[in-house]
C-alpha cells in the first residue's frame, strides 16, 4: 500500500531532505564565518549561531554591502580617480607640473 501525498509538491513533509541538507548547513557555516570574521570582533560565534534567521541574514547583506563599497572604492582609486602620476598613459614619464614651470621660468642671475 503506497501513500499519496495531498500536497502539489508532492511532499508528504515540508522540510530538509537528505539530498540539500549538507549544502544549507554548508551555507549556514559559511554564513556564521563570514559574520564573524569581518565582523572584526564584534559578533561571537555562539552569538551569531543563536540568531534569528531574519537578523543573520540581515547583518549578513549589510557586511557584504559595507566590503562591496569598500572594494569599489579601492578599485576606483586604484584606477586613478584623481591621482596625479609622473608615467603617462603610454608608459612614458612625463615632467609635473612643478618641473615645466621652473623650466619656463627665467634663469637666475649668477654674481661673480
């Protein structure tokens, strides 16, 4: 005698099952690592296990948004958002500014 389910999804428990379970808790502890790490000291491991879902997930998004800002800050800066170099984009060095206006400027006079 088999058992039908009266469920659409054809699931007689709404739950983990044997084929996903090691893959959410994998997800969970990579989770509760990445809090706690970049966390800087601020969250336990202990404390972050015994959250709520919502809260984890929420202190979760927001330190990845906060590090996702912070890599595209160094990335801009990194690409030159208003850093003034002495190597040209073609790989040639070029004088500052300081330098070709000494050069235009008049030679002192010498006394002998």
């Amino acid at each position: 005698m088999t058992i039908e389910s009266i469920s659409q999804l054809g699931l007689s428990f709404f739950g983990l099952t044997s084929d996903v379970v090691s893959q959410v808790r994998l997800n969970l502890f990579s989770q509760i690592h990445q809090i706690v790490f970049h966390g800087q000291g601020g969250y336990s491991w202990y404390d972050v296990y015994n959250m709520p879902t919502w809260l984890r997930n929420y202190t979760f998004s927001e330190i990845r948004t906060y590090y996702e800002e912070q890599k595209e800050a160094v990335e801009n800066k990194g690409k030159g958002g208003g850093k003034k170099t002495v190597v040209g984009t073609d790989g040639k060095i070029k004088s500052p500014e300081f330098l070709q206006s000494l050069k235009n400027a008049k030679k002192p006079v010498k006394y002998s």
